[in-house]
C-alpha cells in the first residue's frame, strides 16, 4: 500500500510539474481520482497527504485539495517608520490616469475593482428589475435613504453586535461619499487627520478636496496602523480626525485585531478624535469568521461608521452607507446640502437581494474566489519578480502591496508596463510623499488566465530589468 500511494504521489507531481493542474487549482474530486488510477479512496487520500507534506499541495477545509507549488520564501514589506508631521495634500494625476487606462483593455492589475465575474450580475439584474417596477416609491429623493435598505443594512449592523435602528444610517453614493460626509461634518478646511501609510488615494484624494492637512502614521502588514505612531501624532498636533481601515486595508491588506482596534477606539475618544471607520473589505475575509468593526467598541458615538457594496455587489451600483454616531446631524446636514440623497433604484434592488438570502449565499463563494485568485497572483510574483521583493499576505480583500528590492523604481516599473499595455498601481500614489517609489500595488480581483499569468510574468522581467539597471 506504501508504494502504491507514492506511485499515485509521483503521478500526480508530474502531472503539476507539466503544467496539467497549475498554481492554484483544485485537484479532481477523490472519487475522481480513485477511478482515474484504479485505487481505493484511501490511497488517494494517503496520495494527497504525501504531496501535502512535500509541499505542492494544500487542503482547504470543505473544498479539497489545491495545487501549491514551493517556492522562494516571499516576506512580507516591512513597515516604514517616517516622523509624522501635518503637510499639505497633493492631487496625483496618475489616479485618474489609471482609471482611463483601464478603460483601453490594458491588462487591469491597477485599479481596486472586482472584475465581473466575481460579481453576482444576474442576480442584480433581476432584482434592479424587480425595483424598477415598483412605481413611484422609485421616483422621489429618498432622504436620508429608502427604509427597507436603511432596515436591511440595520440587521447586518446587529449580526456584526453593533445594535443600531435605520434611523442612525444614512445612504451614501458607495463609501467615498460616506468618508467625505465624515470629514465634512468634523473638520473645516486646514484642520489635520491622521491617515494610514500607505493609504487608500481615494482618501487622500477627498483631503484634497476638503483642503484638509494630512499626518501619516506607518501602518504595519499584519497588524494595521501603528498605535504607538498614533498616539505621538496625537500628543505634538491638534488632530481633528483619524480615518482607518481596521479590516483588510487597502493596499497592505492588514487586519488589526480585536484588542487593538477596542485600544484605539478608546484612544481617540479619550483625545475627543473622532474615528472615521472604511470597513469596505470587510465582509471578504478568508477566515472562518467576519472580523468585527471597530464600532463595535464604540460606546460614545465617536465612531463614525462608512461601508459600501462597491466590492462585493457591484461597483457601479454606487451603494454605501454610513452610522455617523454622535454626528447624524452634521452628516445629515451635509448629505441634504450635496445631493439631496442617493439614488432610489438601486437601494430598493440591493434591499431585495438582501431580504432574499441572496448576499449572503455569494459571499460564501466569493470569499473563496478572491483567496484563490490572490494566492495564484501571490505565487505568480514570487516566482518571476526578482529576489529580495516582499509581497503582503492579506487575510481578506483583493489587492496584493508588492516592495521591490533596493532601490528598484516602481514608477519606472509602472511606465514600462503602461507602454506594453499592463496596467499596476505605483507605489507613489500611496502617499503624500516619495517613500514607496519602490512599491507596486497589483489587483488580484481578476480571473486567472494566460494573459494575467504572461502579464505578472513580463512585469517581474521588467523590474529585474530596472533592478539591473539601478
């Protein structure tokens, strides 16, 4: 029996060494497998385990056995410490920019978009065609947002342990209008807020708008934003605002856990900061359990709450929301004063979908395409970049934070791969300043093909050419 489920072992590596099943794929049922060499379940089994143990494949509670081919340990990026001072906010050109390339069919590893098929479209289409025949309940401003979506989004706030009513929530166009209502309602133009590093552009970018001063306070890879930079940020200046994403940080991918997010909770209120929560990648975590926001630990209000469907729903539905705590009025005010409110069609079809089980039975799937899809693209840079890059190993989200070695340039790295039609975020749009020019952020929200396996290939043959270069 021994030599029969190593010779099943050695089969199977062959198979994964010629290309059969790749970096990321799940292996055929055992049965399958049983039938396929003429064995019993239990070799097949023994089989797997033995590949498990060489390390070219690796189970996955509930749904088999995948290909994990070894390679070069990839670390992880460190976290740059900097002085932390308020500075003026500059517009990066290169945001927009990214946005129109990636409306020329360039390979879209930039921008943080879910392709399409990681998205539940037919079931938005009928239920945005459900809304729209409900007359004239469609038609009026909906302020502050239609009740069965402020409702449905008030039972998912509950499930979280954050107990709340649809009149603390307010409908926002997707979670960029919810953290620039935040801003609004707390600060006026050359306050300074705290943000993490690197950060969201969007974030930055709606400090631009607002004329707001930023402090940037390093954020490390697995455990989020540094409290200890925080607090001494909060000791030397008058900080009016904090915006953070505890979970799945875009673009580190980090995840504070429970005991940090309650400290700094109680850490900003206790400085009368308020905290601006982006939980937008919450709900696409990789684990067995949704990790908890941070309002959860919120007991004055100070907790401005922002989230959206952009990532799991769809992006072009531009649906959010937010709690703003102690706040609703300011927020409220600013919301009325802006738009008006937020479109009624697609509250009314997102609450439908809701109240239909429907959210959450995607996400079941969902959760387990974007790890796959993150840990072959994962496995893709550490194979074809060159040595000494590190690649942040997120625990939920879609988007991969790359270091380059050196002083390779990611900008030079961006350019070369513009001009052959490949599309990745340079690290310099992650900052008010020049620290991660060595630094690529990659989306991992798009199905595996030859064309993004070729794409993430000939983009590590041009940073070893600028690596040769430099």
């Amino acid at each position: 029996m021994g030599i029969l489920y190593n010779q099943v072992a050695d089969q199977l590596h062959a198979l994964i060494r010629d290309g059969v099943y790749r970096e990321g794929e799940r292996l055929p049922g055992v049965r399958a497998l049983s039938r396929q060499f003429g064995v019993s379940v239990s070799t097949v089994l023994q089989a797997h385990q033995t590949l498990e143990a060489r390390g070219y494949v690796e189970a996955r509670e509930r749904s088999g056995y995948f290909v994990h081919l070894p390679r070069r340990d990839t670390p992880e990026p460190v976290m740059q410490k900097h002085k932390a001072k308020p500075v003026p906010v500059s517009a990066r050109d290169m945001a927009l920019d990214l946005c129109a390339d990636e409306e020329k069919r360039m390979v879209p590893l930039a921008a943080a978009v879910p392709h399409p098929d990681f998205l539940p479209v037919r079931q938005i289409q009928q239920a945005t065609l459900w809304a729209a025949r409900r007359g004239l309940e469609t038609l009026d401003y909906a302020f502050p947002g239609k009740i069965e979506y402020r409702r449905q989004v008030a039972q998912r706030m509950a499930a979280l342990g954050i107990i709340t009513t649809p009149d603390d929530i307010l409908a926002t166009n997707g979670a960029q209008e919810a953290i620039i209502l935040a801003l609004q309602a707390v600060t006026r133009p050359g306050d300074i807020v705290v943000v993490e590093s690197p950060s969201f552009p969007g974030i930055l970018q709606a400090l631009v708008v607002l004329g707001l001063r930023v402090i940037e306070v390093p954020t490390h890879p697995a455990e989020g934003l540094s409290l200890e930079g925080l607090e001494l940020a909060l000791e030397q200046w008058p900080v009016k605002a904090c915006v953070v994403v505890p979970n799945h940080s875009n673009p580190m991918g980090a995840r504070m856990s429970d005991l940090r997010k309650q400290q700094l909770v109680q850490m900003l209120d206790v400085a009368g900061v308020p905290l601006i929560e982006d939980d937008i990648y919450g709900d696409l975590y990789y684990g067995t359990d949704r990790p908890r926001p941070a309002k959860v630990f919120d007991r004055t209000g100070n907790v401005i709450y922002c989230n959206s469907f952009s990532k799991t729903i769809s992006p072009g539905l531009r649906l959010g929301w937010m709690m703003p705590g102690k706040y609703l009025a300011e927020a409220r005010q600013q919301k009325y004063f802006s738009n008006l409110g937020t479109a009624s069609v697609p509250q009314i079809a997102v609450a439908h979908f809701l109240e239909q089980g429907g959210y959450d039975r995607y996400l079941r799937s969902a959760r387990q395409r974007y790890r796959e899809a993150t840990d072959r693209m994962r496995a893709a840079v550490g194979r074809s970049f060159p040595e000494g890059t590190a690649v942040s190993r997120p625990q939920g989200g879609f988007v991969l934070w790359v270091q380059l070695p050196g002083s390779v340039s990611g900008t030079e790295v961006f350019r070369r791969a513009r001009e052959e039609n490949i599309n990745v975020a340079p690290g310099l749009m992650f900052s008010t300043t020049d620290k991660y020019e060595n630094c690529l952020r990659l989306n991992g929200a798009n199905p595996w093909s030859e064309r993004v396996e070729q794409a993430i290939a000939r983009l590590g043959a041009i940073a070893t050419a600028v690596a040769d270069e430099s």
